[in-house]
C-alpha cells in the first residue's frame, strides 16, 4: 500500500456551505491531519465544514484577518467527501491529509 502525503484540498471558500471540497478516491482511505482556515475580510466571518455529512464546524465565527487552525486525525473511506463553505469568499480553506491506496 502505497502512502502518499497531499494536499485535499486549498482555495477560496463559496457561499455555499455544502460545497464539495475533496472526494476519497475509490480504492482508498484518506487521513485528514490539518485543516487552516484563513479569513482576510476586515469584518467577521463564518465558516461550517463536514466529513462525510457530519458537521466539524457550523456556523463558526472567524475573526477579521485572523487564522484557526484545526489539528486532527480523522479517516475518510473511500467515495467520503468533505464538504464546507464560509459566510464569504474572502474565507480560503487548506485541508492536508495523506491518502492510502
């Protein structure tokens, strides 16, 4: 089995809060590890993030031009997704893991 550290996902955020950010691949598993949300609007934000459906973050307030980090180990079988989405667009999410195939 082959372990290959990655990025699952990096950019800006949508307004739409169930937007599909990464899908494991069929015949893998992925471990997310890290998620850093940044916000560089000058006014609060909110983002609401998901594995699999299952709410990690909803609704949660980011302060102006501030960064949260969010330290993990969570699996993701094959065909999960993680799904999320911020107030605004000034919101951009990084999500690193590793996948297993």
């Amino acid at each position: 089995m082959a372990t290959v550290s990655k990025v699952l996902f990096r950019g800006a955020a949508t307004t739409t809060t169930g937007t599909t950010l990464y899908t494991t691949p069929a015949g893998s598993t992925a471990v997310v590890t890290n998620i850093v949300i940044e916000n560089s609007a000058a006014t609060t934000s909110t983002v609401t993030l998901a594995l699999n459906s299952v709410p990690i973050a909803t609704a949660v307030p980011l302060g102006a031009n501030s960064i949260t980090v969010i330290d993990l180990k969570q699996v993701l079988p094959a065909t999960q997704t993680i799904t999320g989405g911020a107030s605004t667009t000034a919101v951009d999410i990084h999500i690193s893991g590793v996948e297993i195939a």
